[in-house]
C-alpha cells in the first residue's frame, strides 16, 4: 500500500529545470481536445507524444498543431518508455485494464530510471485500485485518477471539470498540465478510489436529472403547453449547463451519439452507479429508472436500424425521451410531429 497524503494539491511548475515529456493514448471525443490543448499550451516538453489505435486520429491532431508541438508515437512502448506524464482517455473499462496491464508488460522489460506518472481520465468504472497495484510493482511508477466532466464542446474549448486523487507530489505536476483543458480542478485526496468513485456518483445524479427532464418534457406536450415552453421556463428557474444541453437536443431531436455521448457509454456508466450502490447496500431507484430508459431507448434503435428505419447510427443519451415519450403513447423519436400540432391549438 502506498501512504496517503491528503494535503490538496495546487498546480505548480514542475521541480526540475526542464519540462515534462507529455505521452497521451486515446483521441476520442474527449481526448483530442484535452491532447490538442495541453500540445499547444507550452506546459509540456515540446512536441507531446500521441498515440491512437485509429492511426488516422493521431495524424489529424498532429497536421492541425503541428510537429513542433505534438507527433504521432508509433507504438505505445515508445509512449510509455520515453514520456514522463503519461495521459489514457479510453472507452470503457475493459480497455483501459488491457491498456495498463500492456504499460506494466513493457516497463518491466526494462524498469524505469526516472519517475514516471500515470493518469487516467477516463469516463469508466472504478480500476484505480487494479491499476494502481499493477503499478506499484514497477520502480518509479505513480497513478493519479483523474476523471473528468462535460461534453466535448467544453473539451475543446478547455472549460471541463476535472476531480483528481492520488500522490499528493505527482498531483501537483499532473495539475499544472491540466490548467488548458479545465475550468476547475477539484482534489478529492490521496485515496487512489476517490476520484473515480466520485464520477460514478455524479454519473448517476446527472443521468438522473436528464430522466426527470424527459418526463417533464413528455408532459408538457401531453399537457398541451408543448415541450417547448416547458425547456424555456427550465432554462430560467434551472438553469443548469447538463440540463440546457440535454434538454435542447431532446427538443431538436439531436440524438446523434457520434457528437455527444453515445448511449452504450450511458448504459455502461450507469452499471457501474449501480455496481457500486449494491455493494454499499444503498438503494438508488432514480438511477435504476434512468438506466431502464436508456435500455429501452437503445432496443427502440437497434429495432430501427434492423428494419432499416433509424436516422441515426449512434444514438446519443439524450434519446432516453424515447422511453418516457412510448410510454406515454408518442412517437419515440418525432417530438416535432406532435408539438407543430399543439401549437395550432
């Protein structure tokens, strides 16, 4: 076990006379503007390593910062074997245990000389502890987990919220380059699970909230006011970032996942929620119904795309409408059909 130090950690230059060599694994959504903005902020070595299983990714990050401030890895060894900080975005939890226990393969083949810091900002379950410990069995290796919260706009534009909990020192160093792609950083403590335990919960509130927005929603047009005015009056008395998004891509039927969160990731996340209520014997109902709806919102979908009807290849979390909206005898997907027809009234 390694000793906890809860002292919160305050973004700091590194303690040495020459900046960090950045690695970053997984340009997804998320994690090409988090690499693209710490490659271009003059925080890290120049140029930061990338690396992606779609080779193509990588490529296009680097033809639009430049060699001078990012290339492309050719393999993870050379990610893991000649950068100081290495960041991994991934996709679920499967990957990311795959891709740790691959760095703990090759750095053992030839154990590291300098301090090395991982961290991991994946919107996954709780393997800190599983990576932390295949970690600890290499010299010089360190874990930070480091979660992050908002949608790939506010990634691109540098304004997410990210939770961090790990080694107080290697926080610090881990802060400092997070500064470009983060609007707050909160520091939870030196308990590896904190940060993503933290996530999980904060994954169940949020999709909560979006099942009690299409319920709303559903009602307003049911109702005869329309969807419409019920998202306006929510916009005033709530005026909540999550649920103006949500809500405007539940009223404009913006359900394409390939530009949100797909809804295979809500289901996932939402397992892992209630995974961790189970094992704590603490009842969420809320997020058992939220989890149902998008359940019941990808089977619509995948009925769809066998019979050749769907409008969208990957379905966004905000489609969960479509359980509340079948249930309350509409079409799932075609809010705009019934709310033209409510506003001749």
């Amino acid at each position: 076990m390694r000793p906890i130090d809860d002292r919160p950690a305050h973004p700091s230059l590194p303690e040495r006379s020459y900046l960090l060599k950045v690695g970053w694994y997984g340009l997804g959504a998320m994690g090409y503007f988090m690499a693209r903005n710490i490659a271009t902020s003059g925080r890290a070595a120049s140029p930061i390593l990338v690396y992606n299983r779609t080779a193509a990714k990588a490529e296009r990050l680097v033809n639009e910062v430049g060699t001078s401030a990012a290339v492309v890895a050719s393999s993870p060894a050379q990610l893991v074997t000649e950068c100081d900080v290495i960041f991994t975005n991934l996709s679920t939890n499967e990957v990311v245990q795959h891709v740790y226990s691959d760095f703990t393969k090759i750095l053992s083949k030839s154990l590291p000389t300098e301090s090395k810091i991982f961290v991991d900002t994946s919107t996954a379950g709780n393997n800190a502890v599983e990576i932390d410990k295949l970690l600890i069995s290499l010299s010089r290796c360190h874990f930070v987990a480091s979660p992050i919260f908002g949608p790939p706009a506010a990634a691109d534009a540098g304004q997410l919220t990210i939770v961090v909990s790990g080694d107080y020192h290697c926080k610090k160093k881990v802060a400092h380059l997070l500064i470009p792609v983060s609007r707050k950083i909160l520091d939870v403590g030196g308990n590896i699970e904190r940060a993503p335990t933290l996530k999980l919960v904060c994954n169940g509130m949020l999709m909560s909230a979006n099942e009690l927005l299409a319920e709303v929603l559903t009602l307003g047009e049911k109702s005869g006011i329309g969807a419409q005015a019920v998202y306006s009056l929510m916009k005033e008395v709530m005026p909540t970032p999550s649920l103006i998004i949500y809500g405007d891509r539940m009223l404009n039927q913006h359900f394409d996942g390939t530009k949100g969160c797909a809804i295979d990731l809500g289901v996932s996340v939402l397992n892992d929620a209630r995974r961790l209520a189970a094992g704590l014997n603490c009842p969420t109902p809320t997020i058992d119904i939220a989890h149902q709806s998008l359940v019941t919102a990808r089977s619509i979908h995948e009925h769809q795309k066998q019979t050749g009807t769907n409008r969208w290849d990957v379905l966004d979390c905000s489609a969960l409408i479509a359980s509340r909206r079948v249930s309350a005898g509409l079409e799932p997907f075609e809010s705009d059909v019934r709310d033209n027809h409510t506003c001749m009234r």
